[in-house]
C-alpha cells in the first residue's frame, strides 16, 4: 500500500468538506461545488452537485498534475424530512474521523455516534480497486446512504 497516498488521503479530507469550517473554492463546472487541498507533493480536488441527493467525484493529482486516484460517490437523504443541513452535521463530524481506525481511508471511520445519529461505512478492496456503502441511521431508522468506488489511475 502507497503509505504516502493513504496519509495524503486522511490530511486532504480533514482539510476539505469534511471540516465545515473550510471553504470551498471556485465551481469546476456548471453547478457545481468544490474543495481543493495541496500539501506540494500531492492535489486533492473533491466536486459535487446537489444537496440531499448528490454526487461526485474526488480526484488526487502528483505535483506534475498527473490524476493518480479518483473515487466517485452519489449520496441520498432517505427521509425528506432531513434537510442537507441535518445531514451535513451528522456527516461532517463522522468524516472527521477518517483515520482514527484501521478501514481504509476514502470516507469516515467503521463507525460513530453522534447526537443520536450513527454513522457506518463498509469498504472491500484497497486504495489501488475499491468500493464501499456509508449509512447515517437514527432511532434505528436508516436516513442516508452513499455508496462509493474506486482506485489508482494509470495509464
């Protein structure tokens, strides 16, 4: 495993949408919403469109701006009662918390509690091939599910 990528991954997400207090950069495209993250070896770019259903991509590029690994996401609220809101703070502390166990490093943790929410994330694979499911549930009741894939990029 490419320590270097998996310790890039962890700093880039907790420097980016995860952390509420970081703001977004320019739109890459027509409607969209971005974060970008640099620590000068490596360019993490995550984009997204939508609110409560949404999806994305989140790109990372060597400093020469080659994309070496990508993952695609597409997430929804599954109770219309929740706003994006509601989520964003269910969500955004869980992915925070990228890192702090030993599952792979392309969302938040196996799982976490939060103001009644509990957050989980499976994945299979590894940073090379990937796929994996992120639920948010409350009151045993599942509000929100992404599913996401993934890996290395070489041409």
């Amino acid at each position: 495993m490419d320590k270097g990528l998996y310790n890039f991954l962890i700093e880039a997400k907790k420097q980016t949408y995860a952390n509420g207090n970081v703001k977004k950069t320019l739109s890459s495209r027509k409607g969209s919403f971005d974060y970008e993250y640099s620590n000068g070896k490596m360019i993490y770019h995550d984009t997204y469109f939508g609110g409560t259903k949404f999806i994305g991509e989140e790109v990372v590029y060597a400093s020469d701006n080659t994309p070496i690994w990508a993952m695609n996401y597409y997430g929804v609220t599954l109770n219309e009662n929740l706003s994006e809101e509601a989520i964003d703070s269910a969500l955004r502390p869980a992915l925070m918390q990228v890192g702090e166990d030993d599952i792979l490093p392309v969302r938040g943790p196996k799982e976490y509690i939060n103001n009644g929410y509990k957050y989980t994330f499976q994945v299979d694979g590894n940073l090379d091939y990937f796929e994996g499911i992120e639920t948010i549930s409350k009151d045993e009741e599942r509000v929100y599910v992404l599913k996401c894939h993934g890996g290395a990029i070489k041409r």
